[in-house]
C-alpha cells in the first residue's frame, strides 16, 4: 500500500537524478582581469608567491606574480589567478589569450614555499565549455631575488 504513494514520486526522482547525472559537467570561465575579492580566500599569507617563478613542464616558462597570486606568463599571452592558498596548497585559473583556452590548477607547496609540483586542466578551449582534452603535471621554482650591489657587505 505505501509503496503505490511513493512509487511515481520515487520514480521522478530517480529519472531527475540519471538526467542530471548524464549531463556533461559545465565548467565556466573565469575572467582574469581581476579577481573579487568573494572569489579569493584568504586563510593564507600570498604574499609568499609574490615574485618570478620557473614553470617547468618540459620546457621552461616564467611566471611573474603580485602580491595576492595573481600574473601573467608570455607562452599564449597567458595570465592567471590565484583562488586560494590553504597552508601549502595553491588552487588557482589560468587564461591564455592567444590560443583561447582556460583551465585550473593545484599546486602543492615545498615547506619554505620555494618549489611545488603541480597539476593543470582545461575548463575551456574555445567555444567548447567541456572538453575532453587532459591537462598535466609541472615543477615550478621560485627564482631567487637578486642581490643588488648595496645588499653586499665591503670586501675586508
């Protein structure tokens, strides 16, 4: 007797369910020019990937970031942005203009922040909103900061 009153309305659940389930995750891209404030966590201290870092992911690229995570790279005119920093993990958006794409990173974070190794992804690659195409791994190293002649102490 109870299963003839939950019976249809079961059924429309689970046929909501499986046609939500069958859909292709949508992925929206996130315009680089800036980051509101709501979009950026704050729990850690960004101010650590503030500077020049080496991208390494067969070849070699330099990423030049502010103070809150966020900058930009010449390889396709590529920008990115930093989402979050929670204790030594990284999560952030990459755009590259030149090639129309956009994705997503995760990097995890050496003790003294110097180094990390890192996964990338695609969220966009032209008019396609979820695409197949699979991302990959990197390095990154910080560049250290050069010392000036005025940092040096005199020679005895």
């Amino acid at each position: 007797m109870l299963l003839r009153y939950i019976g249809a309305p079961l059924l429309f659940v689970c046929a909501l369910l499986a046609t939500a389930c069958a859909k292709p995750a949508v992925h929206l891209a996130v315009p680089m020019d800036s980051l509101p404030p709501s979009m950026a966590s704050q729990p850690g201290d960004r101010h650590v990937l503030a500077g020049e870092w080496e991208y390494e992911d067969g070849a070699v690229v330099r990423l030049t970031l502010d103070e809150q995570g966020n900058g930009h790279y010449d390889w396709n005119d590529g920008r990115l942005g930093t989402h979050t920093l929670i204790g030594h993990t990284w999560h952030g958006v990459w755009f590259q203009k030149a090639n129309d794409r956009d994705g997503g990173f995760t990097v995890e974070l050496s003790p003294d922040f110097s180094e990390g190794q890192g996964r990338w992804w695609y969220s966009r690659i032209g008019a396609d909103h979820a695409p197949t195409q699979k991302g990959g791994t990197f390095h990154l190293g910080k560049k250290a900061a050069f010392i000036t002649h005025r940092d040096t102490s005199p020679a005895p």
